[in-house]
C-alpha cells in the first residue's frame, strides 16, 4: 500500500525521515557486518520512503510560495496497429 505522504504536515515528516534513516544505518550495519539481515530490501524501501517524504516537503514548499504549477498530462500518439508476423506463409 503506498503512503500517503501528502496528508502529514512538515515536522511529521521530518519525524519520518529521521526515523527512515536510522532504520537504513541499522540494516546497512547488519548487512554489511554480521550478514544477519533477513530482508536486504529494507535498506531500498526505507529509501524510498525518505525520498517520497523529500519530496512531499519540497512540494508543500513550492505551494507556499506560488511556485508549483499544475501540468497536464501528455496526450500520445495512438497506438498502430500490430503489423502481421513476417515468416513463411502455408
């Protein structure tokens, strides 16, 4: 279930980052000297979640001065259609 980052204010997610990133030391601790971590994905995930928590803040920032623009998605080309298979014919 992904997070929603979003809803928190700035100093939760300070709180968040703070407590993703020793969890990251001590998995990178485990990992790395005594080779007991049973999940190494942890380091990734946790991660991830600073990252996500970054970015949350950098938006709310943006928001506060004006600055964040809304975009809109790309419109693409439409799909062509699949071209029949090249080979020999029966």
């Amino acid at each position: 279930m992904k997070d929603n980052f979003t809803s928190l204010s700035v100093e939760e997610l300070k709180k968040e980052i703070q407590s993703s990133s020793e969890e990251v030391r001590k998995a990178r601790f485990q990992y790395g000297v005594t080779r007991s971590l049973e999940n190494p994905k942890q380091i990734r995930n946790h991660k991830k979640r600073i990252a996500q928590a970054l970015t949350a803040i950098r938006e709310k920032e943006l928001v506060a001065e004006g600055k964040l623009k809304k975009i809109a998605p790309k419109v693409g080309k439409p799909i062509p259609e699949a071209k029949p298979a090249k080979g020999k014919k029966k």
